[in-house]
C-alpha cells in the first residue's frame, strides 16, 4: 500500500510539472515576448514555434506516455486509442510548429535553416517519433483488425515501443532545453538595449526554471513508467 501511495504522489508531481511547464511557457511567451504569430513578425514566429514545440514535445508526450501506463483500470484497447489521440495532437502541433520557425528564418535579413546543436538533435528526435508514430499506428490497426491472431506479435513489440517512447521523450527534452539556451542567448545578448542573460533579470529566472522544470520531466517520467512496469 505504501508503494501504491507513493506511485501516486510521483504521478500527481509529473501532472504538475507538464502542466506547469505548458504553462510558464505560454506566460514567458505573452509577458515578455508579447505573444505569438504565424506571418509578418520574426520574432512571435519563434514564440510559436516555442509554445507548439513543448507543448507538442513535452507537453503531448507526457501526457501520452501516462495515459497509456496508469489508467488501469479501463480497458486496455481505450488507453491505446487515447495514447493514439495524444501522439496524432502532438505531431500536429510538432509540424506547425517546425514550419513557424523555418517561416521565421526566412524572414530574416539571412535566412540559414538547420545549423545549430538544437535543430540536428531535433531533427533526429522528429524522426524516431515519425518512426514511432507509423509503427505504433499499423499496429494498433493490425490490433483492430485481428485481435486474437496478432497477442504474441504485439506482446514481443511492447518493450521496445516503450524503451524507444522514454528514449524520444528524454531527445526532447536535450532539443527544448538545448533551444531554450539559444534563445536566452539570442534575446538576452545584452546588445542593442536587451537585457544580458548574465545578470540574471526576471526573463532569465523564467527561462532557466522552465528548463529545469523540462530536465526534471526528463528525470521523473522514465523513473514512473520503470516503477509502473516493477509493480506490474
């Protein structure tokens, strides 16, 4: 029983952390980067691409890799249809997002696209969850179209569907927390009036708590899917 206690707590602190990091993010984005826009402004583009990207990313993730592991008590095929749901809105937002920052960069003075640390683990994490998704999706498929016939196959595919899940979530949270140091560089330079990421004013609290809030995600979520397997 106290391990059921426990496993609960640890549950209810991943909600808040997901929910506070969606969060913080949309605050940072509206009172300090004065919101968001899809064409005409540089930079509300790139506070699109901030908000779709964690809450794709992060956010969606999160949300999926649960959903699929603690909600027991229903019926196995609900959980995989709402985990499908979670990943279809995740890539969706992943998508718009990746475009509001390549649309970004072509409305600078000069435009370059995939150079930095950032865009190549994010490129690579995009693609494993592409992977991931068609996988995941013909299987679930296969699941509704012949039950019985296909247990053993989806039993064998289990474990690594999940190791690769924790495995793309923990490449997310390496890309947001590697893009938010970019940021925090970019628009905390110090130059032309903005304030120097150094000095540690109130945008640089707000971007370095998100971060944090990201990398404990990363730490939390792995450790209470591993816990749910053990007592399962």
């Amino acid at each position: 029983m106290p391990l059921r206690y426990g496993y609960g707590l640890l549950l209810f602190l991943s909600q808040v952390l997901l929910f506070g990091c969606l969060g913080l993010c949309i605050f940072w984005i509206i009172y300090y980067g004065g919101g968001v826009a899809w064409v005409n402004d540089t930079s509300k583009q790139f506070n699109l691409h901030y908000v779709l990207m964690i809450g794709g990313f992060i956010f969606m993730n999160g949300q999926s890799i649960l959903v699929y592991k603690n909600f027991l008590c229903w019926k196995k095929k609900y959980n995989k249809v709402i985990h499908t749901i979670f990943f279809a809105l995740e890539i969706s937002a992943i998508t718009i997002g990746l475009m509001s920052a390549i649309r970004g960069h072509n409305n600078s003075s000069d435009p370059k696209h995939f150079y930095s640390l950032h865009s190549w683990i994010g490129l690579g994490t995009l693609g494993l969850f592409s992977l991931q998704f068609v996988v995941g999706f013909i299987v679930l498929l296969t699941f509704l179209a012949c039950d019985a016939t296909t247990t053993k196959f989806r039993h064998q595919l289990e474990p690594t569907h999940r190791t690769f899940g924790l495995i793309i979530f923990s490449m997310a949270v390496a890309t947001c927390v590697a893009g938010l140091i970019q940021t925090a560089r970019h628009r905390l330079s110090g130059k032309d009036g903005k304030e120097d990421y150094k000095d540690l004013r109130e945008q640089g609290i707000v971007i370095n708590v998100l971060g944090m809030i990201i990398i404990s995600l990363g730490i939390l979520l792995p450790y209470v899917i591993r816990s749910r397997s053990i007592e399962h």
